[in-house]
C-alpha cells in the first residue's frame, strides 16, 4: 500500500448521474466502515452519513465506494478529511443541501462527531431546514 497525503485526494473520482427527477427528495447515505490513515499513519476507523437534496445531479453510488476506498490509504486529520470530503461533493453535485457527518470511533477512549451542512448561513447557506437534531435522532448518532 502506498501512503498519500491529504492533497493527494482524486475528486475526479467522484461521478454524477442526471437527476431522474425535477420532484424534491432526500437521499440518504451511510458507510458503516469507513477507514483512512490519520496523522500518526494509523488506521483511523468511522461511520459516514450523507443527507444529499439533488438538483440537476445525483451520486453515482458505485464511484462514491471507489472514492471512500481511495481514502484507505490517506494520511489525514478527520477535521481536515471531512472538509475535503464536501467541498469535494459540492463541486461535482453541486446540491441543493448536502450534510456530511463522521462520526469517529474511540481513539484513546474518546469519540468524535464531525458536522459539515450547506444550509449553514456560515457555509453560505440560508439557514431554511431547521433540522439539524431531529435529523441526527433519526440516524441514531447524537451524541
């Protein structure tokens, strides 16, 4: 395995399919095992949650394994990895709303939760969906 550093992240991985329909609709993802490399070259271990509201493009499901696959073998922070992770999202989907959520398993007997929602107004968003904890119940991961 050959170790790479965050800047060596491939967007172009990431592939979209036209949107199938002009109705509004929520779609959800979850990666149960979710794994990169983190800053000490250790295996970091998490679950990832997108809440994707498509405009004119949906993700192409196949090409976001190849992408989380390609993470294996990155050495990065999580702070800096989630924030890759959407902007990454944003610019190949180009959403109405896109909410990444990583929620780390323990790492010396502490856990971590990581957010990222375009709706926020300091994301550039509108602050309309007034969801946030209600969401997050619905998963199952408040913390």
């Amino acid at each position: 395995m050959t170790k790479k550093l965050y800047q060596q992240i491939d967007l172009t991985i990431l592939k979209a399919l036209p949107n199938p329909s002009s109705e509004k609709y929520e779609m959800k993802i979850k990666v149960p095992e979710f794994t990169f490399l983190g800053v000490h070259e250790q295996p970091d271990f998490a679950k990832l949650y997108i809440t994707f509201y498509p405009k004119g493009k949906i993700i192409e499901l196949k090409s976001l394994k190849q992408y989380v696959y390609h993470l294996r073998d990155i050495i990065v922070s999580y702070e800096r990895l989630i924030n890759i992770m959407y902007d990454h999202m944003m610019e190949v989907y180009q959403p109405d709303r896109l909410r990444v959520t990583l929620i780390c398993n323990p790492r010396g007997g502490i856990s971590s939760k990581l957010v990222i929602d375009s709706d926020w107004k300091d994301r550039g968003g509108e602050d309309k969906y007034k969801d946030y904890p209600e969401r997050d119940d619905e998963w199952g991961i408040l913390m």
